[in-house]
C-alpha cells in the first residue's frame, strides 16, 4: 500500500483509523503512531497525531487518561467515547459504499483498458 501524506485526505484518514483503532481498545499516543503504519499511514510526525486526538477528544469522539507507567512518566492512554463510536459506524457504512463504487470504477477502467490494448 502506498504511504499517505498528512495534508487534506490524509488527516480524514488517520482520524478515522484513530477511531478504529481505539474501538478495538485504549492505547497511548506512540502506541497508536505505530499502529497507523497498517493503514498505510507512514511518516507522521508526534505533533500532528496529538493535533489529531486533541481534536476528536474536543469533539468528544475520544477521551483520554493519564495512567501511571511504572518506572517512567504517567502516560495519556486515549479511548473511543459512544459519541466516537457512532462516527466510526457512520463513516464504515461510507467507506462500504464508496467501495463499491471504486469497483464500478476500476471495472470500467480494466474494460478501457482491455479494449484499448
């Protein structure tokens, strides 16, 4: 999958991914970073991500903790909100169709394709 970069689409991206993401369960920050990258998100940087969840916890999509870590610093561990979990199903059943309209598409694409070979 090719990376994305971090303008326009690309934040719409990474915070529905932020969304799934915590759906499946909390997590901090460095932890969801990384988790990003299997969505093809690759490259953002630590600021744009707490941009990111500030927002969608402004929105009251997300909620967030501070736990305790042992023998370092408190972390902020973030969660899905109902509020955030209602988003997460809408945009799925966007996403569902839309998927089904890139299909339409790539299927006549492949038809051009095949009669202008």
């Amino acid at each position: 999958m090719a990376a994305m970069t971090v303008v326009g689409a690309g934040s719409a991206w990474i915070r529905v991914c932020l969304l799934l993401l915590l759906g499946e369960r909390p997590a901090h920050g460095y932890e969801l970073l990384q988790s990003l990258e299997r969505f093809g998100v690759h490259g953002v940087d630590t600021g744009t991500l707490y941009r990111i969840l500030r927002r969608t916890e402004r929105d009251g999509l997300t909620r967030s903790d501070w736990e305790p870590a042992g023998a370092g610093p408190a972390r902020r561990i973030y969660g899905l909100t109902a509020k955030g979990r209602r988003a997460l199903d809408d945009v799925t059943r966007e996403l569902e169709e839309s998927q089904h309209l890139v299909g339409l598409f790539l299927a006549r694409a492949h038809e051009l394709a095949l009669t202008n070979s």
